[in-house]
C-alpha cells in the first residue's frame, strides 16, 4: 500500500486547514514516517500550500485528498494527489504539485529555474517537468494508475512568472500545465471535472492497487536482453523523477547545440541509490539509437565484466584506462564518453602492461570524447589510489571548456527509498552529520544484528532460495584471498570462531588466476551476478556497483567503535586487504568508514550484520530505537 502523510475528503480538509490542525498532524506523522522532524522550510511549505488548496477546492465535496504521498521506492513525495470521477464517471487522478515561489530566474540548465527561497538562490526543477516524473513514475509502478485517467499540474498560487511559460519549456507545459494567480479559475474548472463520483473509493483502488516490484538495474538489464536482443529497449524499462530528468535531458540537449570545435563536461555526484548507473545506461542507450559514437567506462572489473557479459558488446564498456591512445590526438575521437563509478578514477592509466599517456587519466577521460559526463559517489572510495572527486574533475575540465555542468542526485531508489536509513548509515560511521542519530522500522529496511555468523549465512540463503539471486553475503577484507586449489575448489579462507568451540567456514570469491574453477563456482568478476556467486562470501570489490534485496555483512575487527573515547578506530593490522597497507592510520580510517558504508548500503528490503567486534555491536545497537 502506499504511504501518504494525510487524506481527507474536502469537509475534512477544510476543518483542518481552518482550524490550524493540519499543519501539526503532517508534523507528528512526518516524525512516524521518518523518525526526525521536518524542516522549518517545509512546514512554511505545508501551511502556505494547504492554505491556497482550500480556497480553491471549496464546495468540491466528491473529491478526496491525499498530501505527502511517497513514490514508491523512492524518497520523492507528491505534495497532494486527488481523487473523483470525470462526468462519465470513469475514475480520475489529478497529481498537484504546489508552488509558493515569488521570483524565478534563468538556471544553468534548461530543465531547471533559478528560485529566490528566503535570502537566497536555489536551482530547482521547473514545476511541469517535476510533475511529469511523479506521473510517469505512478504509471509506472502502480497498476491502477494505468486504468484511470490521471493527470500532473501544477500551481503557482503566489504569484505570475512569465519566465516559467518560456519557450523552451513549451512542451512540456502543454502536457503538464501551470497555474498560476492569473489562470486560478482554469485550475478550479480542470478540478470540478472530476467533481462527479466518489472519490474516497478511488483513493482506496489507487492507494491499495497492485505496486510492481522494485526493479533492480542488473536483473533489469539482464531479464530484457534474455527476452530481447535488442538493448535499445532498455531506455524505457526505468523512469527517471527529479533531478535524474535534469541530468538525463541536459545531456542530450547539449550535444544537440555543441559546435564542431567544443567540449562539454557534466558531473553528477550522488550516493548509494540515487540512480547514477541508471541513468548511465538510459543515456548509453538513447545516444546509440541516435546514431552517436558512445562508450560507458568504469574502473570496477566486477560492474564492466558483468555488462559486458549481458549485453554481449564488449567494445561498448571499457575501463578508465582503455583511452590512453586516443587522449593522445588533437581532437575528440567519438562523441560521448559516460564515465559511471567516477570516484574510483586514478591519477594515471599506466598498468605494468602500459606506462599510460601523457595526461592524467582524468584528462584523457575529457580529450577523448566531445561530451564527458561523470557519475560519482566521493564517499564510495575505498583504495588509496582512487581520486574522483567533483572538483578534480572540475578544474581538469575548465583547460577544454566552460561548458561544464554539475549536478546532485538527491532522491533515493535503494534501501526501500529510504533517504532516512543512508543519512543514517552516514551519520552511524561518522562520515557526515545528518542529524539522524536512530535507525528506526519506519525507514523501510529491516535491519537486523545477529548472533552467530552461521546463522546470518542460513538466513541468506533463505532468502536467496524464495527469489534466485536476491541475496548475498559479503564481509570485510580480513582474512588473506588465496587462489583456488587446484581442484578449482575454493579454499574455505575465512574461519570465525563463536559460541565456545563452534567454528564458521567460508570461501571468498573465485580469486583470478587463469585456471578451470571446479563446477558451480563463478569467477570473482561474475560473483554479483551469477546465481551460484550465493555460496561465496563477497568483498567490497565484488558488490561495490550493485544491489540485492537482501545483504548480509560480515563486520569485521578492521573498523571497530572504542566506547571508551566515543571515537571509530581502525586497526589495519587486522586488515588482510594490501590496499591499504603501510597508508597513514587517518588515511585508513577513511577508506574503512568508506568500505562499511558501501556494503551496508547494498541491500533494497534488508541488511543483516554479524559484528566480531562486541564494543560495536553495543553502539550500533545503542543506535537503534526499540519499535
């Protein structure tokens, strides 16, 4: 069932906002659903915006209201759905995004204003093309969405801005109009034309409608090509909501207005879940069927390899170091270069095979093609040697253009949608203060400590037999990654005692090394994907890229709480990674705090976690609220 914040038929809806209740019941509800307050900008948002609802929906009795309704799998809300039926009395949805705003500019990119928000500038969605996803979006997901009649507007109830009716958002608008003071009467019209019927019984059949299952980008990716060949149809298979529709449409907008001699350079920072490699692939994807010279690249074996196997092209995923030659020419060598898990780029291409180009591999990523567009993640670093940043990039770029373009990707797909359960993760590790302190149920994802390492295995597994591939375990790098025997059998590396005298076992992934693996073990690049990859424990090289609905972590000794100091500490002396030996003890606790959070923010429903250490078990645990 969906989740909303309020609804209401108009009566109730009009008591409330009159009797100044409806503002605190969001309030209370907000804090249920999220378990943090809201921020001061937002209730300003809910009054003013309830305020100028009521005015225009009075004596509308058959409509029924919902306000803050979440998009499934996803942080997005609509700020209010309504419901009746049309003169024909077939069942209507009108989507109703509110806008206070005052004073609009220009923005830097043709999908976005400029909006004046208290004493400063904001660069936000244009209302129509926001309104558009949270459509597209429904249609796509719930199935009652599609046997209704549903529609996005929106509506400007402060103010008249000529600038948000400009020609280039011409068509968009026509699709998805905008209201403002001037045209109020037009919106009232358009909201008595679903006046008709009950609209209680539609907010029921819409709210407890079929919700497709969250689609993963792998089994996605993989379930189109085994039904068609054809990757060009992929494009269609996710919609795009907020600021992924900015950075998707400036892409293609740009290249449309590039002049022979000119580059441009877009970089798209965001974390777990925000839709980063989607949005790589739709792009890969429409570009070719445009008829432009494209190449994805990533510095991940595990992400390229597994693409590479189920689109069945190698030549369209390359690595970072794959251009060292064509950096070398004057002149771009293809149109598009899409530079996916950026932060993982390094300061040069040279291998033992190659020394590399003359340029660092951040400016080889930028000569070789006319537009280079990075997706990253700064907190997803996790060897020494891995450099992306947004400003790195930033500053190379500016040497060849100044068309350059950044972008945040802010709203979550992963963890059930939960922003809450990543701010969360976040603030648990220390890497960034979010102000969410307390995991709690209402994010959405069940996370849960267990005892015994055998237990969390079985667990796993259970969940990996009910759906096939749907679960993985993974650990921290702490036992030694040996070859396997010579068998192919795997040697069972990882050995936990517990519970005075009980002993878990477990292989690694398939280490590399040339040789026939014994049957039923995928090598270490095709762990993630390969249904056989459940019997191995996975690390942070092998998931980093992907997703399951369930993970399961081993969390090691490596990055332990000291309860003592309040502080994380790591300890590389119980680190069998060689990454990170002989780096600085601060440099080591970055890439520690950075590898955890990569590996508890791989499950979509669940997170299951073995602590070795007992001190961080007792503070994760003092980090959660009782239900």
């Amino acid at each position: 069932m969906l989740r909303y914040l309020y609804a209401n038929d108009v009566k109730g809806f009009l008591e409330a906002v009159n009797s100044k209740n409806y503002v605190e019941i969001l309030k209370d509800r907000f804090l249920g659903e999220t378990g943090y307050f809201p921020s001061q900008s937002e209730v300003n948002s809910w009054k003013g915006s309830s305020e100028a609802l009521a005015d225009l929906i009075k004596g509308l009795n058959n409509i029924y209201i919902a306000a803050e309704v979440f998009l499934p799998y996803s942080s997005s809300r609509a700020d209010y759905v309504l419901f009746g039926k049309n003169e024909k009395g077939k069942d209507a949805v009108v989507v109703l995004e509110m806008k206070g705003w005052t004073e609009v500019k220009p923005s830097f990119a043709d999908d976005y204003v400029k909006v004046k928000m208290g004493s400063e500038w904001e660069d936000l969605l244009h209302p129509s093309v926001q309104v558009k996803g949270y459509v597209e979006y429904f249609k796509d997901l719930i199935d009652f969405a599609n046997q209704a009649d549903i529609t996005g507007v929106s509506y400007l109830y402060n103010a008249r801005i000529d600038y948000l009716y400009d020609e280039k958002f011409s068509s968009v608008l026509r699709s998805y109009p905008l209201f403002d003071v001037d045209t109020r009467d037009k919106l009232r019209e358009l909201l008595e034309g679903i006046n008709y019927g009950d609209g209680y019984e539609v907010f029921q059949r819409f709210m407890t409608s079929r919700i497709a299952p969250q689609k993963g980008l792998i089994e996605e990716l993989d379930k189109t090509l085994n039904n068609s060949k054809n990757f060009e149809i992929f494009k269609d298979k996710f919609v795009l909501l907020d600021d992924q529709i900015a950075v998707y449409d400036t892409v293609l907008n740009e290249l449309q207005k590039l002049k022979d001699n000119e580059r441009v350079v877009i970089i798209v920072e965001g974390g777990p879940g925000t839709g980063k490699s989607v949005i790589a692939l739709k792009l890969m994807v429409d570009l070719l069927k445009k008829g432009y010279t494209v190449f994805h690249a990533t510095g991940s074996k595990a992400f390229t390899t597994t693409l590479r196997k189920i689109v069945g092209n190698k030549a369209l995923f390359k690595y970072f170091n794959s251009f060292t030659n064509e950096a070398e020419k004057d002149s771009p060598s293809f149109h598009v270069l899409i530079a996916d898990e950026a932060h993982r780029i390094r300061k040069r291409s040279g291998t033992r095979f190659s020394k590399g180009s003359k340029y660092s591999q951040t400016e080889e990523l930028i000569r070789v093609a006319k537009a280079s567009v990075f997706f990253l993640d700064p907190y997803q670093r996790v060897r020494p040697e891995e450099i992306g940043d947004a400003n790195l990039i930033e500053s190379v770029a500016k040497k060849y253009t100044n068309k350059i373009y950044k972008f945040k990707l802010r709203t979550q797909f992963r963890s059930n949608g939960s922003k809450e359960y990543i701010d969360w993760i976040d603030n648990l590790l220390d890497i960034r203060k979010t102000g969410i302190e307390y995991y709690s149920s209402s994010f959405g994802v069940e996370f849960k400590i267990f005892d015994d390492p055998e237990s969390l295995r079985q667990d796993i597994m259970k969940k990996n037999s009910r759906e096939p591939n749907s679960a993985r375990l993974v650990a921290g790098f702490c036992w030694e990654w040996n070859e396997p025997n010579p068998d192919g059998t795997l040697p069972e590396d990882i050995v936990i005692s517990y519970d005075n005298g009980k002993v878990f076992k477990a292989t690694w992934e398939a280490k590399d090394t040339g040789k026939k693996l014994a049957k039923g073990v995928p090598p270490a690049a095709l762990w993630a994907y390969d249904p056989r990859g459940v019997s191995q424990v996975g690390s942070i090289y092998t998931i980093q890229g992907f997703e399951f609905d369930y993970v399961g972590v081993i969390w090691c000794n490596d990055l332990v709480y000291n309860r003592e100091k309040g502080v994380w500490e790591a300890h590389p002396e119980n680190s069998a990674d060689p990454a990170i030996k002989g780096k600085s003890q601060s440099q080591v606790l970055e890439l520690l705090k950075n590898t955890y959070r990569v590996l508890l923010t791989r499950g979509r429903k669940g997170v299951y976690v073995y602590f070795l250490d007992e001190d961080t078990r007792k503070f994760v645990e003092s980090k959660i609220k009782n239900s």
